[in-house]
C-alpha cells in the first residue's frame, strides 16, 4: 500500500503489485488500475467493455462521466481524441487528488470535473448544446458494489434527455449472483428509447448496459464489424469481440 486515506465515505487505497497500480475503496474490488510499464492502455477489463457505445458513436465531441476512479476513462479519451470535451462527475474530491497524483490524471482546459453527487449535476438547470452528450459512460461504486443512486427514479430519465440522437450510453452494473442489474436494465429500457443491448465481462461479476439514441434504427451488423476492426487496430481494445458479446434486447 503506497497511499491510504479516509473521508466521510470510508477508505481510499492505493495499492502496487506486480508493476500494476490500483485503486480500492476498502475492498479488495479494484476500481482503477495502470500499469506501469504501460500507463496508457486500459488495464481492466470492465473499463474497456464500458468503452463498447464509441461502436456507435465512434468521434465522439462531448462525453460525460459519471464516476472518475483514477482517471482512467478520461486520460484514455483525451489521449485518442484530440479535440473532445470531457465532464466527468466524481463525489470524492480525495479521489480527483489521487487520479492526479498517483494515475497520472492532468489538468486540461478540455477535462472539467465536478466534485459532487451525480444526482446534484444531472439537477443543475443547464440547457443547449452543453447539456447533451454523445458518450456517456456512468461507473459509480463504492465498497458495497453500485452506489444507490442508480435506483434513485429520475436518475435516468435526467440521463437520457442528455444522450445526443445517435449517441450511447454504457452503465456498470453488478450481476454476481443476483438479478438486481436486471431491474436497473428495465428502468434504462424505460427512459431510452433506442436500442438496448447488455454484455456480460469475462471472469467477472461486472455487466454492462449499452442504450443507444432514439435516432438509431435497425442496426447494420456489417458497418459495425468494420467499425470495431478500425477501432480495435486505432485504440489497442478489442472491439471486434466486444462487439460479439453484445446482447441485444427484442425491439420495441
């Protein structure tokens, strides 16, 4: 353990094995990690899997986050796409330190982070171009696995009047042994109303759920293989088989 503090919502851990650097939150679940050998590729398989809406909005211009962790997502995105404006919320100030200090977070006039409680950003009255997203990726965990919020009622209905038409939203859910993703899934498919697709991550009780802009239609399969051969060989993430994983939900 290189670094370890405690704020009101418990520990924050930096621990280094191996050459790989990680990020807990009291728990030996890993919510960031880098190595250090090559602090640019994306270390964690659930991370590369929430990166699985770029499929369908592959130059995205504005994204949002939901949950910083250490950093990971952002410095990615703004690493592979010059240009790009990144909001990214995180509750814990501690963690914005520590993605700085030990995940190699950097300030940039194209990242803005707000410390605060997801649910107050998504209050905020902002309106126009600024207030919609075509990537929104939402990963927030605490030691317990998702945080509440994602069962609060009008977290996604906030959420998709800010996904643009041909834009895509992944969430990071918990499956394990329970069926609790399945009713936070039903209220995505609720509120978004373009497709829906899950995609379970290999060795891992992590599940993603991917809902597209109500300006998708049918889905052409052969366009979206090559999109995902052309990303995979641009972002070193495996797409193509990202892409195969995908379970799409029955039409409307």
């Amino acid at each position: 353990m290189i670094h370890r503090v405690v704020d009101d919502h418990g520990p924050i851990e930096v621990i280094e094995a191996h050459g790989v650097r990680s990020l807990h939150f009291g728990s030996p679940a890993r919510q960031s990690a880098m190595d250090l050998a090559a602090p640019d590729r994306i270390e964690l398989t659930y991370l590369r899997s929430l990166l699985t809406p770029l499929l369908f909005a592959p130059e995205p211009r504005r994204i949002l986050l939901l949950g910083l962790g250490g950093g990971t997502l952002a410095r990615f995105l703004l690493h592979h796409f010059p240009g790009v404006k990144i909001e990214a919320v995180e509750l814990r100030a501690q963690v914005v330190e520590i993605a700085k200090t030990y995940f190699k977070l950097e300030a940039t006039s194209s990242l803005c982070i707000h410390v605060m409680d997801a649910h107050h950003y998504l209050e905020r009255p902002v309106t126009g171009a600024n207030s919609v997203f075509d990537l929104i990726l939402v990963d927030v965990f605490d030691a317990e696995g998702p945080s509440v919020i994602l069962d609060e009622p009008e977290f996604f209905s906030r959420l998709s009047g800010m996904l643009a038409p041909r834009g895509g939203m992944a969430v990071n859910l918990w499956s394990g042994e329970g069926t609790a993703w399945r009713e936070v899934q039903a209220e995505i498919r609720h509120h978004f109303k373009g497709p829906l697709a899950g995609l379970s991550v290999p060795g891992r009780g992590n599940r993603i759920c991917l809902a597209l802009g109500e300006a998708f239609g049918k889905l052409n399969f052969k366009t979206l293989e090559e999109t995902a051969r052309t990303l995979e060989q641009r972002l070193d993430v495996e797409f193509v088989r990202l892409l195969e994983r995908l379970e799409f939900s029955p039409s409307r």
